[in-house]
C-alpha cells in the first residue's frame, strides 16, 4: 500500500471517528428534542429523513428515519444520529481511497 493511500486511509477513519465522537458526545442520554437539536441542518439529519417512515415529513422524518438507522445496529434514534453523522464523511473518504487507487501505479 502506497504512502498516500495510508494517509487517505488513516485521514478517514480519524475523521470519521471524530464526527461520530462529536455527535455522541450531543446526542447520547439526550432526549429526542435533544438530538433533534444537536443535528438540525446536518447532512445526517438530510439522510436520516430519507429513511424516514412514508407519509411524514420534517422532524418527524428524521426522528423516524434516525431510529430506523439506529435500530438496524440495536440502538434507537442516538445511535442513528451517530451513523448518519459519520455517514458522509466515511463515504466520501471511500470515494477519495478509490480514485487514488484508480490512479496510484
């Protein structure tokens, strides 16, 4: 593994854990107005709401859709605030891995 795919690679996941950590650090032992508070405007409340059930809309979407999320790990609408927070940016660091590894000789 070449040394800037290392620096992707390490780069991510202490991004990701720093994003998640942050998040937990608001949400857990926080009511469900809590966690709304804490991420409102986020691009995990914006994921979280497109898992939402059908047929709700705003902060009930993204109530529901945080603990459809969270639920898939055992947890409730905390942990789903956690996952859809960390989310982004574990992706994107996948997609910035696999380019350099496109490219990388």
């Amino acid at each position: 593994m070449s040394n800037g795919k290392k620096i992707i690679k390490n780069g991510t996941t202490l991004a990701t854990a720093g994003v998640a950590g942050t998040t937990a650090s608001s949400v857990v032992g926080a009511s469900a107005a809590g966690i709304m508070s804490a991420t409102a405007g986020t691009t995990g409340a914006a994921l979280a709401s497109t898992a939402g059930a059908t047929g709700l809309a705003g902060g009930a979407a993204t109530a529901s859709g945080m603990a459809t999320v969270g639920s898939a790990v055992g947890g409730g609408m905390a942990a789903g605030a956690i996952i859809t927070a960390a989310a982004p940016v574990a992706i994107l660091g996948a997609i910035g891995y696999g380019i350099f590894s496109f490219f990388d000789d």
